[in-house]
C-alpha cells in the first residue's frame, strides 16, 4: 500500500476530510472534525511509512501483542491508538484497510446521534 491508497482509501469514506492541523507535514484524516488517521507525510518520503489509527483498547492490546508492527500510539493517548510501520512486512493491506475501518466506526460510534444520522443522510 501506498500514500495515495492509502489517501484514496479513506477520502471515500462517508464525512471524512482532510487537513494539516499541526504542520505541513502530519496529514490528518477526520470524519465529522473527528480525527481517526494521522500520518507523516515526510515518514512516507523517507521510506518509513507509519500511521496512526483509534482502535479499542483491549483489540489495541491484543495487536501489540501479536505483531511487532504495531505500537502504542506515537504522540497519541496510549489506551486509544496504535501506530501502525507499514514496511515491516507483517501487515497485508487488506488488514490494514481493516484496521482503518475499525478506526473510523469507533470514530462515528463517539459521535452525537444527530451527526452520525447525517452521514446516512448524504
């Protein structure tokens, strides 16, 4: 998987946008202003590809556990997010896309009622 799978991946989810809160290089992907992806764009250049993705807490566990790839979420709450290295080899894309799907709904699952109503709305 590249940066612009992985780009084109997550912009055709429902609601989700994309911006550069922190600096030019961290790309932040939300779903209704609710972040559910990060990723460094410079780390891609670099040939270190790595993102970060919500996950529930124990499943969080239980991937650190089971795969070298996976750490506790860099820069981010360690109970909710992992980082994902995606040039080790241990992580096939479709569990990847996987583990961004899970990222997202956990996302759309926090959100209020009336919000999560407007993305089946569109």
């Amino acid at each position: 998987m590249n940066i612009e799978q992985l780009h084109y991946y997550c912009l055709k989810k429902e609601g989700v946008t994309e911006s550069f809160p922190f600096d030019s290089n961290t790309l932040v992907l939300k779903v209704l202003g609710k972040m559910f992806l990060l990723t460094s764009l410079k780390g891609w250049e670099e040939g270190e590809p790595a993102i970060n993705l919500k996950c529930d807490p124990e499943r969080a566990e239980h991937l650190r556990a089971n795969y070298d790839s996976i750490i506790p979420g860099f820069h981010m709450s360690k109970k909710h997010w992992n980082t994902l290295k995606l040039n080790q080899g241990d992580l096939p894309s479709p569990f990847v896309l996987e583990l961004i799907d899970h990222s997202y709904d956990l996302v759309v699952k926090g959100l209020p009622k009336k919000l999560r109503d407007s993305l089946t709305e569109s």
